[in-house]
C-alpha cells in the first residue's frame, strides 16, 4: 500500500508540479556557491584586515569544504526525522543568515564561526538535492542534475566575477562584497517556501515511510570510486577558485586581467555542465568521464608548462573538462540507486569523502606557496590530481541492478 502511495505522489508530482520543481532547483541551487566563491577574489582584502597567513586565509574555503564533508553524513538522518523540504529550508535560513553576520565579523573568532554556518547550510542543503532530483524526474536525473550543477556554476561564475568589483567601489570593501550574496538565498528561501506549501502531502508520505536507518555504501567498491573521482574533481575545483586570481598577479597580470582569467574559469566550468549532462545519455558514463579527465589534464599541464602563454585558452580548456567531469560525478550516485532513500545515502557517502578530499585543495596549495614562494609546485600537484581522475575512470561502471 504504501509503496503504491508513493507511486501515485510521484505521478502527482510530475504532473502538477515539475516546473515549479525546476525553478525552485535552479534558485537554491545559485545560491549554494556564493558564500564559499566570493572568498577567493577579495581574499588579499580578508588577509590584508585579519593579517592572515596564505595557509590560515585558506580556512575560509577550506571550512566549508570540510563541513560539506562532515555534515553529509548526518543529513539523511535529518531528513528522515523532520522531513526533507524542511530540513533544506532551516538549512537554507542558516546558510543566509551567516553570509549576512559574515559582514559583521569584529575578529578572527566572528569570521570562522560564520563561515561554520555557510559551510553547514551548504552541506545540508546539496546532501538532499540529488535526492529531490530522483523523486522528482527518475528517468532524467542527468539532463536535471545538468540543469542543477549549470546553475550552481551560475551562482560560481556571478560571485567570482563581480564580488570584486563590487568590493573596490564600495566603501565597506570586502564586507558589502561578501554580504550581497545572501540576496540569492532570500530568493531561494521563498521559492522553497513554495515547494513545502506545494507538497504538504509528498512531506509526510516521505516521513512515514523513511523509517530505515542510514544504510552508507562503506562495502560497495564503485562507492568508494565515485566518492575519490568526485573528490578529486572538487578539490581542483576548490584550488583554483582561491588560488587563481592571486597566482596570476604575482605572475605580472594586473588584478583586472588576473579576475577574467578567474571569470573565464568559472564561465567554460558552467557552460561544461548542461553540454556533458546533454551528451550522456548512457548509464555507463565511463567514457566522458575519461574525456573530461583528458582535456582537464591537457589544459592543466599547459597552464604548468607555460603559464603566461595563453592562460584564456589553456583555463577555458581545463575549466570544459572539469565541468563536465563534475556533472557527471554528480549524476554517478543516482545512477547507482533505485530509491530516494537510497540515493541520499549514497549521496551522503560520496559527499563526505569527496569534500573531505576537497577540503585539502586550497589548504596545500596555499601551505605549498607558503614554502616554495611560488606557485609553480602548486600546479603540479594539481595536475597529478587530474592524471588520477582518468586512472579511476574505469572503475566507475554502474551496479548492474540500476542498469536493468
């Protein structure tokens, strides 16, 4: 009976509500990267007011990473205890609230307990979403999680290319910079508002038949793959969020020219998503995913040969692969799964450990500038970390039970 209530919900859903579904997708998913993206631009301001360290400023992305890692783990438990759309929209109320106290940070201590709250509304929020996704579209879970990660990169390139601008013109400098982007979750707090009154039912049909403990993927082989692929894509994604802009002026580009660079990255890493989600049609993803693993190692290598030598090109080529090396990564954990319930485990695994992996990005190549002076050393290491993604492309064949 109750597996014949979810059916009809599903069919429900899909007839009633799958447009209001999709923009609600695409508002909180904008809003979900600008309080870690707007860090990396205005970072030398953060650094030059706190007296930060290269290592130390790298906490304020770092933090968040580590949180969305950690924090996976309980979420699935949160959301069978309250109800999913509930627990994304305190979550959503938490993330906003601390991108807005952010702006107000007297000290050190204000600073990193406020970047605490971004981080944890941002974990909460992205554990659930793949989950959100498999309910709502089941049979097209890669062209939404293509829709969902381009607008998470919209949300990645609008932070990136304006926050500084906005901190050089504004008399608060980094602070009204930082602090604008709780605007977006605003937006996303109503349109999740909207979700919840829209689906009262879908709530408590999801409460009273979500009862099964927590059930991680620990034993399953390819959920151990998927979760280091998906760790590698974000901690080069992470890495060069805060670290390209600064790498580039010490090189000799000014600062305008050093946040194009950084726009340009951002941009091809959006455009990258829905042309990947598109393309893969398969199950078996395993050959785009080796595709957009060549051409991240590719421009990658490039960039580390010759950095000044058409950093436009060489960024936007590595920037195409990565982002479509994240989409896919994403869409990995539904491809595995049969049920909700299911994929928020799994994607409550795979999120750990590939933030925890992702946490270490910018901490070692901010600890690695910090001793070598440059970031020569740096870009190596990245690219060791592109060379690994293509070694597990293999490896990351869905189980046979989600391809019948």
């Amino acid at each position: 009976m109750r597996k014949n209530n979810e059916q009809d919900l599903v069919k429900t859903q899909h007839s009633g509500g799958a447009g209001l579904a999709i923009v609600a997708i695409i508002l909180v998913s904008i809003s979900l990267r600008p309080g870690i993206i707007s860090t990396g631009p205005i970072l030398s301001l953060i650094q030059a007011d706190f007296n930060f360290s290269y290592s130390t400023a790298s906490l304020l992305i770092t933090i968040p990473d580590f949180l969305m890692g950690i924090l996976a783990l309980t979420t699935p438990w949160l959301a069978r205890r309250y109800g999913r759309n509930t627990v994304i929209l305190f979550a959503l109320l938490l993330l906003t609230f601390s991108t807005i106290a952010r702006v107000f940070s007297p000290n050190t201590f204000s600073l990193l307990l406020t970047t605490v709250g971004v981080g944890a509304g941002i974990a909460i929020v992205g554990t659930l979403m793949g989950g959100f996704i498999k309910l709502k579209f089941p049979t097209k879970a890669a062209l939404l999680m293509g829709i969902y990660t381009t607008a998470l990169s919209l949300g990645t390139a609008v932070s990136a290319g304006t926050t500084g601008i906005i901190a050089s013109n504004a008399d608060s400098g980094w602070r009204l910079a930082s602090g604008i982007w709780a605007v977006p979750g605003v937006l996303a707090i109503i349109a999740w508002i909207v979700v919840i009154l829209q689906g009262r039912k879908d709530n408590s049909v999801s409460k009273e038949t979500s009862t099964a403990g927590i059930k991680l993927p620990i034993r399953n082989r390819t959920a151990w793959m998927i979760a280091l692929y998906f760790g590698c894509v974000n901690f080069l994604f992470y890495a060069l969020i805060s670290w390209t802009s600064l790498m580039y002026q010490e090189l000799g580009k000014s600062v305008t020219v050093s946040g194009f660079i950084l726009l340009t990255f951002t941009v091809v890493f959006m455009l990258a998503n829905p042309i990947f989600g598109w393309l893969s049609k398969s199950l078996d993803r395993r050959g785009w995913l080796a595709a957009s693993s060549v051409l991240a190692i590719v421009g990658l290598i490039a960039i580390a040969i010759g950095p000044n030598l058409a950093p436009f090109i060489f960024i936007s080529i590595f920037a195409f692969g990565l982002g479509g090396a994240f989409t896919l990564s994403m869409t990995l954990p539904l491809d595995n799964t049969n049920t909700v319930e299911e994929s928020n485990d799994w994607n409550a695994f795979v999120l750990t450990v590939g933030y925890l992996i992702a946490a270490t990005g910018p901490f070692l190549v901010g600890f690695m500038r910090d001793i070598s002076g440059d970031f020569s050393s740096s870009i190596w290491l990245l690219v060791g970390v592109t060379i690994l993604m293509l070694v597990l492309t293999p490896f990351l064949k869905p189980n046979s039970s989600s391809l019948q």
